[in-house]
C-alpha cells in the first residue's frame, strides 16, 4: 500500500512538472500538490537518481530529467511512421510560410504531437506533448468534432471546465456542439480569434484505414497577413496535406 502510495505520488510530481511553468521548487510543488516537503524531497531525490527529474544547480529548482524526455520521444516515435508525417508538414509550412502543426486523440484529450512554427514572428507556443482545449482553435475542434460514441461527447462537452483563450472563444455547451455539428458537414474547421485576438485557424481530420477521425493537421496564421484567394488556396493545402497523413495511419 506505501509502494503504491508514493507511486502515485512520484507520478502526481512528473505530471506536475510536465505543465508550465516547467521548474519549480520543491516548497511550489509541495503548496500545489497538498504534499509534505519531506515527502516531497524524498521522492525528489528518487527521481533524480533515475534521471527522471533535474535539479538546477544555480536556482535550485526541479525540471523533468532527460529519462523523462526519452520516455515522451519514445511515445511520440510510437506514432505510425512520424518521420514521414514531420515531412509532409516541414513541406507544408516551407510552401506556405506559415505555422504548421499535427495533433492527435490519446484517450479522451487533444495532444500535440509535431508544431513548426519557424516562419512566422507570432508564435502560438504550443509544444509537442501539450493538450489542446476542445471548445477553441481547430485542432480541438476538428478531432472531437467526429469524436463517437456520440453520447459520450456529449458528456465530455456539458462537464468541461470551459476556460476564454481570445475574444471569440467558445464558451458555451450548445453552441460547442453545434460548431462540432457545422465541422462535420463541412469536412474542416475554422477558427477566428478564438486563441488570440486577431489569430486564425483551419484544420483538417486526419484518419486511419478504418476512416475513423484520429487527428488533426492545423495551420495557425495572422488574420490580416492572407487575403481571401490566399486563404483558400491554405485551406486546399491543409486539406490535401491531411489527406496525405492520413494515408499513413495504420
């Protein structure tokens, strides 16, 4: 029962540690998590030696460890041929000179899995291994559009914790899943100052041999740096492109 305990407690810390802000000190960890510092520190120290968290030398505070790191790539190199599907985004992003990402369902919840954003001043900030909220920006909102059983999407949108990214965020149950509803007749979403004032998005379902909706290829871009040819001519891209992933899904 102890063994099981600081289990759960040693994960409590990493799950911490993998969210902003990524370093904090060992009495941050203990006020946030409701833990003792000596158990805090105890389970520090077990962690360091596995290489699982870092402790910084100058500041004194703990960051996940370089094990911790080669376990998420090991996950993320899990993906059915990731490689090839950064390819097909590196040449997506070059082309359009925009901010090209990949995100995923894993269980229940959006992640990201690959973000290039080297083309743009702007960036949005989201980094591989990150959720994404479902009620705004499109990679949320494309996968769990087409997210089955319906009656569980259901459930997951009247209980979420709806928080405003930007002006134009969805922050209503009804309206979240009628916006779901007018992503799958259209086949894309959009987004328009939902994460940000004055940022844009479309995406694109990606799915796997049995057609079922398994990710999302998204492009995040400045609202007044594209004009209306410019922006379906994006929207053909990401579509075509997702259709390119999703050749690759097993």
């Amino acid at each position: 029962m102890g063994k099981n305990t600081s289990l759960k407690k040693a994960i409590m810390i990493l799950k911490r540690l993998s969210k902003e802000p990524y370093e904090m000190s060992a009495l941050d960890l203990s006020n946030e998590l409701g833990l003792n510092r000596s158990t805090i520190h105890r389970i520090l120290n077990s962690l360091i030696e596995e290489e699982l968290v870092f402790q910084n030398s100058l500041s004194r505070r703990y960051s996940l460890g370089p094990i911790a790191y080669s376990i998420g790539m090991g996950y993320l190199n899990n993906n059915n041929n990731i490689d090839q599907i950064k390819n097909i985004l590196e040449e997506l992003a070059k082309d359009s000179q925009q901010s090209i990402g990949y995100a995923k369902l894993v269980g229940e919840k959006i992640m990201n899995v690959i973000e290039i954003e080297g083309y743009q001043v702007v960036k949005i900030g989201y980094k591989p291994g990150n959720f994404y909220p479902i009620n705004c920006g499109v990679y949320g909102k494309t996968i769990m559009a087409f997210f089955k059983p319906y009656s569980r999407l259901e459930e997951i949108v009247c209980s979420y914790d709806f928080s405003e990214r930007g002006p134009n965020t969805i922050m209503n149950p009804d309206d979240l899943l009628k916006e779901y509803e007018e992503i799958r007749q259209k086949g894309y979403a959009t987004s328009d100052g939902e994460v940000g004032k004055g940022i844009m998005g479309i995406g694109a379902p990606v799915r796997d041999l049995s057609g079922k909706v398994v990710g999302c290829l998204g492009v995040a871009y400045i609202k007044e740096a594209l004009n209306e040819d410019e922006t379906k001519k994006l929207k053909q891209q990401i579509i075509e492109s997702a259709n390119k992933v999703s050749q690759l899904i097993l």
